[in-house]
C-alpha cells in the first residue's frame, strides 16, 4: 500500500533455516503404525551406492548386514561400539538396512527390513530402558560429587531455525567416496579396524562398573548383569500382549530394573567415596533410598533436587538422534 516500505532483512531479524535438509531418507515407523516397511526408500538406495565406491565402505555395509542378521534391532551407539565407520557414512547406511522406530518399546532404535518386533515375544529382549541416575543431598552426594558426566545440556543447543547458529563443516559426496580421516592433525593414527568405534560402556551396563553418562539408553539384552536378567525373563514364555508402554514385559518392568541399577551405582560410589556418605542418615524404615528415574513426572523430587550444572555434551546421541534426519 502506499507509504509502506518493506522491512530491511537482515541477521537481526531474520528467522529461517540455517541448514538445508539432509537427504538421509530414512522410514520413521510409530508404534501404532500398522505396517513396518521391508525394503528401503530408493533414494536411499541410490544415496549409499553413490558413495560406496571403494572396499572399505562394501566390507562396512557387509559387517553391519551380519550384525543386523544376528540381532535385528540395534541402537546406533552399539553399532559404532562394533564397527568402524566414520559417523557421516553411518548416517547414510542405516536408512539403506533399516528403518527406525519413533515410539513404544523400541523407541530410537533401528530395526532390520522386514522384521516386526510387535509380533515376536522374544523381540522383548530388545526393549530399550531409558536409564537416569539421580543425585541430590536427599540422596547422600550433590551433582558435583557424581564420578559421571552429565548428559548435554539444553543451554547448548540453538533452535534450529535461527540463522546465526553455527553451521558444521559439510562433508560432500566427494569426501566421502574419498574417505575421511580423523578429526585430529597430530599424534599417530589409529588402525582402520577401530578409528571410529565407540568403547562398549556406551551401551552395555555390567555390574561394578558406573555407566559413563548420567543419562543413558540400554537394550534389555545389553543390562550384562544376571540379577536384571532374572527380572526380564519373569514372563518368559507366557507374554500375550505387546503394549506401547511394557512391550513384551510385565508391567513396571522398567521401574523394578532401574530400582535394581540405581541401588548397584550407590553402592559403587559409597565403595569409592565413602566420606560422602558418612553425615548421611538412615531412612526411617532403614531401608535403602534408591537413586533412579522413573521417567514419570515426580514434580515433589524434583523440587527437591539440585540442578545440573550445563556440560560439554556426550557421545549419547539417541535423544537427538532424529535430528539428523531430519
């Protein structure tokens, strides 16, 4: 109209995308979904043919077509735990050999083509567990004193629509037929077979041993420890319902597995700071006060507890997974 001028755009006022979308063509599937999907989208196909071009990408693809005939359901830390692929090839593989699940059970997880976890009883050992240990004075040691990173916090992401969030480095399709090297210039390279693996602590829990983030996501086949494994297997043999919330386990499966986990991680760190624990009280009843999350609103703990204070982030990708395809 007449005497309007158009506002002047710039980075101050400017709200848009600030990455272009990855074409990783990856099939998302929820739990209510009727169908799962038996081959891969053929963008993805093509996408993963382009840039398998020398041995090394063919033996990988190999390696992880043997994994996923093993087990068909992994988690990406437990596959970079077992093979060494650089993460931007990964990123293109899986979507080629799987498609990933959004809700229910298997949640953050991908499943082979073909393979409908909701339809097999013994797919409950593929669950995941969304783990959390809990700390505050209530229970004997502050944030500070925990021997565990935390996991990434929120005060380090951007939204993803503003225009002046840092942008990574691109790897085009050149690098990556080419091959990418390691992030660092200097020291001695680490053998091909285990450049890019991720230690096994990133997805398996075993007894005596402290998980390497305060926030962490197990398959139920991946707790290595007997006394979790007797609490899966109670309904063995005798499941007749796969629910959205317990899979293929009994009800409050997962609150009797994380009550177990969280009193075995006190007792590490009472075992190795015990002045930590030695002002603390005893309960009224004398039992143990277990450290754990339940992943259900808890609003009067959390009053309660203390907050953690901002980290440099984890290797624990599973929450934010979906954003690379996306």
């Amino acid at each position: 109209r007449e005497g309007y001028n158009n506002p002047q755009v710039s980075g101050e006022n400017l709200i848009g995308l600030s990455r272009a979308r990855r074409p990783h063509n990856a099939i998302f599937v929820n739990f209510d979904d009727e169908e799962i999907p038996t081959k891969p989208l053929d963008a993805a196909v093509q996408t993963w043919k382009k840039v398998c071009t020398n041995p090394v990408d063919k033996k990988v693809e190999e390696e992880l077509r043997k994994l996923f005939e093993v087990r068909p359901v992994w988690s990406r830390n437990a596959v970079k735990a077992n093979i060494s692929v650089h993460p931007d090839k990964l990123k293109l593989l899986l979507p080629y050999l799987a498609y990933y699940m959004l809700t229910g059970p298997w949640r953050s997880l991908w499943v082979r083509f073909g393979y409908d976890p909701r339809k097999h009883p013994e797919a409950k050992i593929y669950q995941v567990l969304d783990f959390r240990i809990r700390c505050g004075m209530k229970y004997g040691y502050a944030p500070n004193d925990m021997p565990v990173k935390a996991k990434r916090s929120t005060y380090n992401y951007s939204l993803p629509i503003t225009v002046k969030k840092p942008v990574s480095h691109t790897v085009s399709v050149h690098d990556l037929k080419q091959g990418l090297g390691t992030s660092s210039a200097s020291g001695a390279k680490k053998p091909a077979s285990s450049r890019y693996k991720l230690k096994e602590s990133i997805y398996i829990f075993r007894e005596g041993a402290l998980p390497p983030y305060r926030q962490m996501f197990y398959q139920l086949c991946d707790l290595n420890v007997e006394s979790l494994q007797k609490i899966i297997r109670r309904n063995d043999g005798t499941e007749t319902e796969c629910t959205e919330r317990d899979g293929w386990c009994l009800p409050k499966t997962s609150d009797d597995l994380r009550d177990t986990m969280s009193l075995m991680i006190k007792q590490i760190i009472r075992s190795t700071r015990p002045a930590l624990f030695s002002s603390t009280t005893s309960s009224e009843d004398g039992k143990e006060q277990l450290a754990y999350e339940s992943g259900e609103d808890e609003d009067d703990e959390e009053e309660e507890e203390e907050d953690f204070k901002p980290s440099d982030g984890s290797e624990n990708e599973m929450e934010t997974e979906i954003l690379d395809y996306v």
